[in-house]
C-alpha cells in the first residue's frame, strides 16, 4: 500500500503563512505527478497546485502569485508554500501523487485561516 505522509497543517491568521510536506515512496515520487488538493466543508475536492516529474509547476488560478509546489526528488518530498493565507483557504488538504489513471492520496491536513 502506497501511503503519502503529510504534514504542517494549523491555525494561521489572515496574511499568515504555511508550509505543507508530503512524503512518498521513492519509486512513486520520482515519476509521479505530485499535487495538492484542498476540501472546504460542503465543497467539493478541488486541485490547488501539482508539480510534474519533470518540475513543471501549475496553479489553480484562485492562488496564483500566493502558493508555490516545489519537490525535493533527494527526500522525495513536495511541497506547499501558502502566503497571504485568506479565511477562504481554510480546508484539508491533501497530497496526491497521479500518473495516468493511478491516484494515492494522503491523509489529509487542516489549514484553518481564522483571527
């Protein structure tokens, strides 16, 4: 079983920041495409930012200019840099590793952007 590790979630205050790590398997990390989920109560699943295998970043337009995905392929590991964190952004949020029709999740972390 393919288990992605994550970490760093919290309570952060408007403008705070975060930085989230997911940890996967080696054979995994290096060819799959890495991303980040976010799940707000009632909403559904929605794709924040992944990197590609070949570090090729894309962003879902709501955090554009505030997130940055980067991935560390020496500690297979990935990452979610949050800035400018808004109330809106409060979700859990999940790793996600995807190749074609293959999908592994993590366990997800709360973020939580409250004063």
């Amino acid at each position: 079983q393919v288990q992605l590790v994550e970490s760093g979630g919290g309570l952060v205050q408007p403008g705070g920041s975060l930085k989230l790590s997911c940890a996967a398997p080696g054979s995994i990390f290096r060819i799959y495409t890495m991303g980040w989920y976010r799940q707000a109560p009632g909403e559904q699943r929605e794709l924040v930012g992944a990197i590609t295998s070949g570090g090729r970043p894309y962003y879902e337009d709501s955090v554009k200019g505030r997130f940055t995905v980067a991935r560390d392929n020496a500690k297979n590991t990935v990452f979610l840099e949050m800035n400018s964190l808004k109330p809106e952004d409060t979700a859990v949020y999940y790793c996600n590793a995807a190749k074609g029709v293959t999908a592994y999740w993590g366990q997800g972390t709360q973020v939580t952007v409250s004063s």
